[in-house]
C-alpha cells in the first residue's frame, strides 16, 4: 500500500502563482501546511486527497488591503463571508480603529463603542459584545491573543491611532487637545514596540466626516482627527525607521493639507522612502475631475522628485450604499443629514422629532436645493460635475430596495413621486388599495421633491431601505483605475457597514473585468491581488512557492463569466453577531478555499464544519522583524 506523503494534490489546473507570469497547467501538492510540489504529472496516489482542477484556475489566495473586520474575528473568527469570496488574508485596524490595546475601558469610556459605531456603521450591541470578549491591554497581548484564536483567513493587524491616542491620553484628553511632548514620546514609544512584535505598520484617519458616538461626544471627531503635523510626522517616522506601512485616508477638504501629509512619503526629504497605501481612488459621480487629481498626485509623489512609495487603493466594483432611510455612513458627510445620524438607530422618535422640527425643514431645504436652482456658483459646480459631496440629492438616483409597499421595490424615487402626485392630481396612478392606503399620508405637495423625501423619511424611518451608487458607475473608468499601476486594488471595506456596504467579492468583480480581457490581464491582476500587496506590506503571503504556506484557491472561470455581483446582495440575520448583515453570494465562483493546507470552502458543501472552530490561518508579523 503506498504510503501517503501529500494531504492534498490539486491536478491538471491552470495555475497562475502571482508572479504575473503567463499561467501552466500543472499540479500542486499540499503536505503539512506548505507548498510540497509543483509540476506535471504528479502521482495521485501519494496523496490522501486529489482534487481535479481540470479546466479551472488555481491562484494564491487573495488579500483584502482593507477591512473592518476586527470586531467579528472577535464574535465568528472563522469570517465565512471572507472565505467564499477566495480571500485568505485580511488587513485589519484600518483608518485608525482596531482593539490593538485591548477594550481601553477606562473612567466610564467606552472607546470601541464611541469610535467605532458611527465610522463603520456598526451597531452599539454588537461593538460591545465583542469588547466584553477582550481580556489583552497591550499590543503584544493583541498578538497573544490572535495567535490563540481559532481564525479561518491569515489576519494582519496595524498599530491603529485612534486607539493609539486614547491609550497615552484617554478618550476626552484624545479629543479635546494636543499632546505634551512626553505623551508624544509615549505614542512614538508605543509604536516602536508595536514595529519590534511585527506590526506591518500604522493607520491614521483625517476624513472629516468621522466623529464620535456616545454622549458627550456625538459632535466630536474621533481621535485620530486631531492630530497634528508634528505628531503624524514623529509617528510616521518610526514606521519608516522599520520599513513598515502607513495606512491613511486624506483630508479631503483641504486639498494642501492631502499633499503635505502625503509627502511624507518621500525619499528626497526624508532621507527614505515611507510606504503609504491611502483611500481611496474612484470615480466619483458628483465630481468627475478627482480621477485625473489622484492620478497625477500619485505620480508625483513617486516621481523622481520626491522618490516616494505610495499607492491610492481602488475599488473594483461600483460604490453602491444602502441607505436605512435617511441613515448611511456618508450621510456624516453633510451636515444636515449628519444631525439625524448622530442620534443611536434605536432613536426613533428623536429623528422623527427632528424631521418635524421647522427650523430643521428649513436647514434640510437649503441643503437639498443647493445648486439646483437660479444662476449661482454651486449651480455651476453642480453643471461642472463638480460638487462638495458625494451625494447628488437627486431622486432618480435613488432606487428602493425594501419596505413600503412591496411593488416600490426596483423603482428610482423619482417614479414613485410621479405616480404620488397623479394619483393626488387625478386619482389615478395607484396600483392597488394598500398602495392609496400609503399615497394618502403623503404631502399634499409631493411635486416638491423636499416636501416628498421629508415624508418619506419621517413616515418610514429605517424601514425603507434604498440604495445610491456614489462612484465607479462607468465600467471602463473603473477598469482603468483598476489596472493602473499606480494604484492598489483593495478598498473593499470588508467587515464594515453591516447593512450599507458589501465588498467581500469586490477582487472577483476585478478578476471578471480581467477576465474579459484575456489571460494575461487576468496573470497581471492575479499578482497585483496577491503577491504585491504581500510584498508591499512585507508579508510572507500571496504567493504558491514550494515551502511557502498553502494559501490556495481554485475559480471556475465559467461560473465567474457569468457571475452578477449586484443581483447577489442579501440581507441575511446573523446569529452569531446578533445581527442582520449585507451579503453577496458567489458561491459556485470560487471552487476550493485552503488556508494553511486546511480545506475551508467548498463549492459543493459550503464552509468547512471546522471553520472557526479550529485554527486555520496565522496572525501574521512582518517579514523583517525578529520574532517572524
């Protein structure tokens, strides 16, 4: 009887391995973990398990740049939405939030709840459940900890500043002044040692729509805002000391303030290059001209001028968000709206008193027909395609997706105001009695689009969700962005925004666009899903190496020709998080799912029972630090 030397052998599959190089059919054998074999022709028989890959495409795992799923590895450390996708390894404590220094419960703040709620979206209930679970108060209990915890994908966690800042100033002096020269050797201090147990590096948050959400802070940003120059620059400097990632989201409203943060970077000036991965590059829908102003920054930023290191990241599917009525992460960005959201999703009768308030319906007013009327400068931007926010306020582009009636669904809020005011006009235009039941509460002013989407809000609150794509509505410029090599495909947001955002299979969405243009595109793509992002990060991953960990995936190209990423967002009630949560589902794209040689997904039978329940990936450190 041959005796078995490989766990797993992958036959007959066009393996692409991330190096970029055009893909070969060929077999992989898996044997303790690692990489054991490659070539053709492998003997089956040496293997407890053959999987036949013919006609498919085998490729290292993918890795998501950028996530929020700190929380949840707490909660359902498995990450099963992560896995279908064919990602394997996660970044996390990005934009300056994480649980590096543990729950920081301190004085009678409650810093994950307060910082993490409103910036990702995430309910309170399920923030503090997860901070009821920590028991580690430094860094290196952090890693401890993740090195104990049965994770399904490899995580990659970053020193994050926001809790950096609470952890040397507490919570109220973090956001409430600068620090003293010794609290900021403190953070500087704290930093090092995150650098020395093999943090890949630091995250920071500037964009100004991000504030707390607990009283009395509900109209204070969150730490990381307040940070200085100064500060950033001694923070950053340890992290270029060890040749690490600064991980950052620009001031956007301050268009010096992005250049000089971000020349940071350079060489030139600082004697070595600092490695920086900053969100995000799209092609914004209310303001076409933001492309061409990343493009032409990154370049300078890497120019021989500066001699940088620096990547925007990109999305490689549309931005669409799903609003819960009048609430949504980007709504912070405008004020008007952000006075409804700093209220907690189970106030419901404070944003109705809000929405009745007539000095609010004034202020909503201005703000919805900014620019949309008379002859003006804002008129103009707006005609230009060039305005302040992301959210155009216009109603055919808001499509509803669920509650009122049942036959609203699919329908822009345009069409349901049109068939509102002809029903109010001429009585007609209703499609049955509970639709009249619902038009006969609304304004007998529905042709004023305020007066309409007020109603709208205050009569149904959260239980009408709809949604609005905010960026990469055109293919081909989404495309472009994606293949730039400027840029770092990645802002994916996984793990955020549990009812707005779902991202998870945004590297598939970028591996289909690739697909469509041959398999080199898809060989380039591959590598600039893998092992460049690892070797940037400067991580022992993506990669399928003999001797390197046998982080594989299997796709079927025909299941992902034909995949349809919006038609397959869902919402579904998680148990394990207590929660109702967005999803996509590819399932049927991404065949097989192996981390560390462990089978966690499959097609055919779903996650692997042991999912969660036994460790599958590492926590990941650095490849030059000492402790690897």
């Amino acid at each position: 009887m041959t005796k078995h030397v490989w766990q797993t052998l992958i036959k007959g599959g066009m393996v692409f391995d991330g190096t970029g190089q055009n893909p070969k059919v060929e077999d992989i054998a898996i044997a303790n973990g690692k990489i054991a074999m490659r070539g053709k022709n492998l003997d089956g028989a040496l293997a407890e398990t053959v999987v036949n890959a013919k006609s498919q495409w085998v490729m290292p795992g993918f890795l998501d740049i950028h996530t929020h799923l700190d929380l949840e590895i707490e909660l359902s450390p498995g990450l099963e939405e992560v896995v279908r996708h064919g990602t394997t390894s996660v970044l996390i404590a990005n934009c300056s939030l994480g649980l590096t220094f543990g729950a920081q419960r301190k004085n009678g703040e409650d810093p994950i709840v307060d910082c993490f709620a409103r910036v990702e979206n995430i309910p309170k209930h399920v923030l503090s459940a997860a901070a009821d679970k920590i028991d580690w108060t430094c860094s290196s209990g952090y890693y401890k900890h993740l090195d104990t915890v049965p994770i399904g994908p490899n995580i990659i966690p970053m020193i994050p500043h926001s809790m950096l800042r609470v952890e040397v100033m507490g919570l109220k002096g973090s956001v409430s002044r600068q620090p003293d020269d010794f609290e900021l050797e403190q953070m500087a201090s704290l930093v090092e040692k995150g650098m020395k147990q093999g943090y890949i590096g630091m995250s920071t948050d500037a964009l100004p729509f991000h504030y707390l959400s607990n009283d009395p802070n509900r109209r204070i940003r969150i730490p990381s805002q307040w940070c200085s120059w100064k500060e950033l620059k001694i923070l950053t400097d340890v992290v270029r000391r060890y040749d690490r990632v600064w991980q950052a989201t620009p001031e956007k409203d301050s268009p010096l303030e992005v250049v000089k943060s971000f020349a940071l970077t350079s060489g030139r000036l600082f004697g070595k290059p600092l490695k920086v991965t900053a969100v995000a590059v799209m092609d914004m829908a209310t303001h076409s001209g933001l492309v061409g102003m990343s493009k032409t920054l990154n370049s300078f930023l890497n120019s021989w001028i500066l001699k940088g290191n620096f990547y925007f990241q990109v999305l490689a599917s549309p931005f669409k968000v799903y609003w819960d009525g009048p609430i949504n992460p980007l709504a912070e960005e405008i004020p008007i709206f952000r006075e409804l959201n700093e209220l907690d999703l189970e106030d419901k009768q404070g944003r109705l008193d809000l929405l009745a308030d007539p000095e609010y319906q004034k202020r909503f007013r201005k703000m919805w027909m900014h620019g949309k009327q008379g002859f003006n400068i804002a008129n103009l931007f707006r005609k230009l395609n060039r305005e302040e926010f992301s959210f155009s306020r216009k109603l055919n582009e808001m499509v509803i997706y669920s509650g009122g009636c049942e036959n609203w669904v699919g329908e822009t809020m345009t069409e349901l105001q049109a068939r509102v005011t002809q029903w109010q006009s001429f009585s007609t235009g209703a499609r049955n009695s509970e639709e009249e039941s619902h038009f006969s509460k609304f304004p007998e002013n529905s042709k004023d689009e305020v007066e309409f989407i007020l109603h709208i809000f205050s009569e149904y609150d959260l239980g009408l969700r709809w949604t609005y794509v905010s960026a990469n509505r055109n293919k081909e410029i989404t495309e472009d962005l994606l293949f730039d090599e400027r840029f770092l495909p990645g802002f994916n947001d996984s793990g955020a925004h549990l009812t707005n955002l779902a991202f998870n299979d945004a590297n598939l969405c970028g591996l289909q666009m690739a697909q469509s243009r041959g398999l080199e595109k898809v060989s380039s793509l591959v590598k600039r899903l893998t092992r460049l992002p690892a070797d940037f990060l400067g991580i022992d991953a993506g990669r399928i190496d003999i001797g390197s960990q046998a982080d594989v995936i299997i796709i079927d190209p025909y299941a992902l020709a034909s995949y349809k990423s919006d038609s397959q967002a869902k919402f579904i009630w998680r148990e394990d998080i207590a929660n109702e949560q967005i999803v996509k589902r590819s399932d049927g794209v991404v065949t097989h799912s192996w981390i560390a040689g462990n089978l966690a997904w499959t097609s055919e039978y779903g996650a692997s029972k042991d999912l969660g329940v036994k460790k599958f990936g590492r926590a990941v450190r650095a490849i030059n630090n000492s402790n690897q």
